[in-house]
C-alpha cells in the first residue's frame, strides 16, 4: 500500500529510471522467470560466498522457498546499471559498475521505504552492506533491514527477465550490466 502521496506503477517506472539512469520496467511477480539451475552455480561456490553471507544459500532458504517469498508480493520492477569495461579481466572498472548499480540499489530502498510498503530488494551481486558477514562468526546480521539478496540467490533468470522487459543484456566485453529488481505489494498501484 502506498504511503504518503498516491502513486502509479508508470510513476514508480518513471523514478526508478531516474534513480539508474536507464530502464525501468514493473511486471506482475506472476511474470517472474525462475530457474533451479541457477541455485547450483550457488551450491559451486562460484563467487565464494556459499555459506558465508545470510544473504546467500543455503541460509537465504530452499529454491522453493526464495520462489515463494518473492510470490508473496504483486509487483517486481527490474532495473539496470551498464557502464563501459575494456575486457572481461577489467575488473577496476566492473567493481566501478557494481558499486555503481549498490549505490542506485541504496537509492531505490530509500524511495521504496518512504513511499511503499513491504518492499524487498535483489541486487545483482551478493549483500555488501557490511565488509564482513556476520555469518562468518556465527552472529545475527547488523542489518537485517539493509541486507539485500542477489537475483542467483532468487534463481531469477535475468537474460530472460531482461529480454521479457525489453533491456539489452549487456555483456559483450565492450559494456556490462548488472541487474537489480524491487518486488512489493501496493493495492493502490494502478
């Protein structure tokens, strides 16, 4: 439900655009695409975070259950930050990228929070709000209110969400996008 001033789902595409300075794109969950596949690449531990960030598998919950939490809200909006990368071995200016789109995911949490309730947000890489998770010595997280999932957690299939919102997936070693989607309720959305 909305707080404060009455807000559409064009109004919310339309801040949200701004916030990144690309796209934004609202979607019923219903259209959300989700692939167990992806819950794999987690249990490999390809980016090294498997059982070491709440945020991530196996503490964030089962496939089934990260499907479930996300079907529980109306609507996701799914958005991007591209910049440009030499090469995929440019990693100074992907981490720019990355903190970049972070940055744009604090942004859009603040305007959700203050205007929308029930609001959950996934970020295109694993929750860096702290430097270290407190899963690493067995203690509750800081900020359970600021932690954020990565769209591989939720086994969101983004190629597929990107091509269903009509965003270009950018990945051609010229240019790269990361990808973040908010998913809320809001009866007053039209």
């Amino acid at each position: 439900m909305v707080r404060g001033i009455f807000m559409n789902i064009y109004e919310i595409e339309k801040k949200v655009s701004e916030i990144c300075g690309t796209n934004a794109k609202c979607l019923s969950t219903k259209e959300l695409v989700f692939n167990p596949v992806f819950r794999k690449y987690c249990e490999e531990n390809k980016c090294g975070m498997y059982g070491r960030n709440y945020m991530c598998p196996p503490d964030i919950g089962t496939f089934e259950e990260v499907k479930q939490r996300a079907l529980k809200y109306e609507y996701v909006i799914f958005y991007s930050t591209t910049g440009a990368i030499r090469d995929f071995d440019d990693k100074e200016n992907i981490k720019l990228i990355e903190s970049r789109h972070n940055g744009n995911a604090e942004k859009i949490t603040e305007f959700f929070r203050e205007n929308i309730d029930k609001t959950i947000l996934n970020v295109a890489s694993k929750c860096s709000y702290c430097s270290e998770c407190s899963k690493i010595t067995n203690s509750p997280c800081k900020h359970p209110d600021k932690a954020r999932a990565c769209l591989s957690a939720y086994c969101i299939d983004v190629s597929k969400m990107a091509e269903k919102c009509g965003f270009e997936f950018k990945s051609d070693g010229k240019s790269l996008s990361f990808f973040g989607a908010a998913l809320f309720c809001c009866d007053d959305a039209i």
